[in-house]
C-alpha cells in the first residue's frame, strides 16, 4: 500500500493523504465487487433467456421479478441461477418463483 508519510507521518497533511488514499481503495474495492457482480447479472440473463425464449430485456424483469418477490437481492438471485445452468440445481422455492416468473412474462409477450 502506498505509504505517504516524508516526515514520520506527524503532519496533518500526512493524515490527510492517509485517509484520501484509504477511502479511494475502499471506491477501488466497491467497484471490483460492481463490476464482478454486473458480470454475473449478465450471465443470468443468458441463462434465464436461452431457457425463456426471451429478450436480454424480458430476461433481465423476470430475474428482477423474482428478487423482488423471494426478497432476495439481485446478485444472490443471479448467482443461484448461474449455479443452476452449471449444476441443474435450484433452491425449490427460488425454482418455482422463476418458473411463475417465466411464464408470465410468457403470457405477456404472446397476449401482444
């Protein structure tokens, strides 16, 4: 880590540099975590359109959808789905909220 003290760290200035330089690693690692779990938002979204026959848009409100009403965030909910196109396995309650999901959005798209 980068180490800013020229005068033994006794300077306000020092303390300054200090704290500015922590809370840019704590933007850093905020923005690792955003982007890893945009990444696996993205591949959900593959998962849930290849096996809804759906837009990435369709896509993206059905695993919306399912968060909102399992009350589980969309990252955790993503990373479950991407787990079960490598797996086959599904939590039972999360699998029956998707397939309701699924199939609304379904009904929608072929009422209009």
């Amino acid at each position: 880590m980068f180490d800013a003290r020229v005068d033994g760290g006794n300077s306000p200035e020092t303390g300054a540099t200090a704290q500015k330089v922590a809370e840019l690693q704590e933007e850093v690692d905020q923005l690792k975590s955003a982007v890893r779990s945009h990444a696996t938002v993205d591949q959900a979204i593959g998962v849930v359109l290849a096996v809804g026959r759906l837009s990435p848009d369709d896509a993206w409100l059905v695993i919306r959808d399912v968060s909102m009403r399992t009350n589980i965030k969309v990252r955790d909910v993503s990373q479950q789905i991407v787990d079960w196109g490598r797996t086959g396995v599904l939590a039972d309650a999360l699998r029956a909220e998707l397939e309701d999901q699924l199939s609304r959005r379904r009904e929608r798209l072929d009422a209009q």
